[in-house]
C-alpha cells in the first residue's frame, strides 16, 4: 500500500513522530494503526530528559555537541540509529522553540549538530 503526501503533510507527520518517539514515518502509522510499537531497547524520552538536566547544568557559553551532555559509557551504549534520532529530535525541539534555551551553530565535518546555550 502506498500513501501519498504532499511536502507539507510529509513534515507534518515527520514532526508528529519525532514528538512521539518514532524514528521514521512507518514507525508512527504503524503504531497508530496497529499500536504497534517498534522493537528497541532504546528509551527517547529519559534520554531527552538526561540531556535536557545536562543543558540547564551548563554554566559556560561554549559550544558543545548532543554526546557532550552524556556519560561515555551511556554514549557508548546507544547504538548509532538511535543516536542519530536522538539528534533529529533535539533539533526538532529546538528549532520548535519554547523547549532549552539553545540554539544550533553549525555541524562539523562528522555531520553532528553543534549547540550553544543561549544567556538569558
């Protein structure tokens, strides 16, 4: 079966998955239609929450990448699919606005999201 949206239906959707945890568009229908969640031992929301308590901690304005709030062995141990949704979401919200006062910089080489907080 094929679904077909147009642009902005697609970032509708896409936005409404990355709110809710899903990685990928497929992920979300199926959840929606079948309550169907997708097999991961990865849990977004106490990884946002760890990275949010991390942001709030800071205390300097020096620019810092997602895996810069996390312990390396907790780092170490989200495999590199889910860190790289774990990114899409945080930019997600942030671009949102109204979630951490941050605000992205630019990404390095690697393709990681660099962050600085904002003063306030």
């Amino acid at each position: 079966m094929r679904l077909k949206l147009s642009e902005e239906e697609y970032k509708d959707i896409y936005s409404h998955a990355l709110q809710n945890g899903f990685a990928s568009i497929p992920e979300y229908l199926r959840y929606l239609l079948f309550n169907e969640k997708p097999e991961t031992t990865v849990d977004y929301e106490v990884l946002l929450k760890q990275f949010e308590h991390a942001v709030t901690q800071r205390k300097d304005n020096k620019e810092f990448k997602v895996r810069d709030c996390f312990d390396p062995d907790i780092w170490a141990d989200i495999d590199i699919s889910s860190r790289r949704t774990l990114g899409r979401m945080i930019i997600h919200k942030v671009e949102k606005g109204g979630w951490l006062p941050i605000v992205p910089t630019k990404k390095d080489s690697g393709n990681a999201q660099w962050y600085r907080k904002r003063s306030e």
